[in-house]
C-alpha cells in the first residue's frame, strides 16, 4: 500500500495511475472527499487530511510502504515562508510517528541554490524532512513543460508568446510531468537507506524559440515568441494578484541566469515537448 497525497494534481495523479496499473495498492490522501470518490471508483483507500493537520496526517502515513510528499504551491508566499513551514512541522510530526517503510518527496532543481527565491520552499522541505530518520529520497524535477499551457491561448489566437524565461535561445531543462509520476512510482517501489536526491529532466533541453516552433508546427500556423521585459513583471504579477512578486522574480531569474540548476547528473524522461504541447492544445480545444 502505497501513500500518494496531491493525488488530484498532475504529478500525484501519474504517481497513483502508475502504481495501480502494475497492480500494487494506493491510498489516495486528499482534502476534499468529492475528489477521493473518482479515485475510490479505481479502487483506491481514501484517506481525509489537510496538510497541516499532524494527526489526519498520521492515520494516512500508517501502515504504508511508502509515502508520496507533495507540498501544495505557493506561488505567493509571505516573508519567511512561514506557510509552507506549518505545514512541515505536521508532516514531519506525522511521518515521524506514522514511520512508514519509505518516503519519497516531489522537490524541485535548484534546490540547493543559495540565492532566495520562489523555489526556496523547496529546499526548507528538504532540510526538515531530511531530519526523520527514515529511507528518504528527494525527486528534483526540471520545469515543468504543462506550464505552456499559459501559452496555448496566447499561440493559438495571437500567434505570440509572451516568455519570461530569457534569453529566447538559452536551452532550458524540462520535463513532463507523466515522466515525473512514473519515476516517483518507480523510486517508491525501490529500496534504499538514508537520504538521497535524484534529478529528472526530459529528453532534451528546450528553449523558448523551440516552444514557438512547435506550436506554430501543431497549429499550421505562425507563433513566434517575445522576451516580457524584466521591468515589467512586477506590476504583471502584482496585477494577477502576489502580494510580494520578488519571489516568483528571483525563480525566473535563477533559470535565465543559471544559479537555478541541477547540482550533479540527472536521469533523463521520456515524453517530449511536442507530446505535452498537443495534448495541451487539445485539452484546451476550440
């Protein structure tokens, strides 16, 4: 039995369908029951449990052979991270006295930059869970290529792309996030002591130009992509409702910099750019 939380998002939802199609069983750990009941219908346990609740936490995390961590987003988070550190101190009150027999968590690359940013949430996660004494392996994925579906309406109906990752030729690391799922299924389904960090990304990098091209090649049609200048994004994210933009600023710039990376060599996925763009597009068809 395996403990998938996020389980109605992308990447918990691939972890899940992963698991349960090589037969093994899966206790979806969710909020909202409404969203356990198409999960209970696959044949899954479903456990109730907000994420900074130690003790519903708990129940979920008993009697597993593994847990799935996936912190909810924050894409504004107050100074300190003080949100994303309540919910820590229950998940590591949980999985502390839950003690299942492995825990696999979805981190992000660069986690290890020292630089403050959006992504710093990430790297607390890693440093208060990596505490528990318990088999512990920190998932690093790359960008995610899903966030170009902020771009499938802009390609479709303007044939311009707005891009924040600058400059429009730099190469990128991305990946999908079905590779993502699959290979936290596969590292729950490992075995292994102590603490350790895997990194992921796709089968190649991808640059902003290349997410152009492949949607003007999708569509039949122009699209080509504009760098959003960075004296703008302030008031853009502001309008679109952070209360303080500067950490989601200074993520943007660890990629276009480099200070957002991967520390050492990172497992390669499958699915490719033009996969994750169609499916996008007709997700979002007209």
């Amino acid at each position: 039995m395996y403990a998938i939380t996020g389980i109605s998002g992308k990447v918990g939802g691939a972890v899940a369908r992963t698991l349960l199609a090589e037969g093994h069983a899966v206790r979806a750990v969710v909020r909202d029951a409404a969203k356990g009941e198409a999960w209970a219908k696959q044949g899954c346990q479903v456990a109730l449990a907000e994420m900074n609740d130690a003790a519903a936490l708990q129940s979920a995390f008993s009697g597993v052979d593994g847990v799935f961590i996936l912190m909810p987003s924050n894409f504004a988070p107050s100074p300190g991270f003080p949100e994303v550190r309540r919910i820590l101190a229950a998940l590591h009150q949980a999985l502390a006295a839950a003690r299942p027999a492995k825990v696999v968590c979805l981190s992000t690359i660069g986690a290890q930059a020292t630089q403050t940013n959006l992504l710093t949430q990430l790297q607390i996660m890693e440093t208060e869970l990596g505490r528990l004494d318990l088999p512990l392996t920190f998932l690093r994925p790359a960008w995610f290529m899903e966030n170009a579906l902020w771009d499938v309406a802009p390609a479709r109906n303007d044939g311009v792309i707005p891009s924040f990752l600058q400059p429009l030729d730099k190469p990128v690391p991305m990946i999908a996030t079905a590779d993502v799922g699959r290979v936290a299924a596969e590292l729950l389904l490992e075995q292994w002591q102590g603490r350790r960090i895997v990194e992921l990304e796709g089968p190649e990098r991808i640059t902003p130009n290349q997410i152009a091209a492949t949607f003007a090649e999708l569509l039949a049609q122009p699209v080509r992509v504009e760098a959003v200048p960075r004296e703008t994004w302030r008031d853009i994210f502001s309008a679109q409702g952070a209360i303080d933009p500067e950490p989601r600023m200074r993520m943007l710039d660890g990629f276009n910099q480099g200070w957002i990376e991967f520390a050492g060599t990172a497992r390669k996925g499958k699915v490719t750019l033009a996969t994750v763009l169609k499916q996008l597009l007709a997700a979002q068809a007209v």
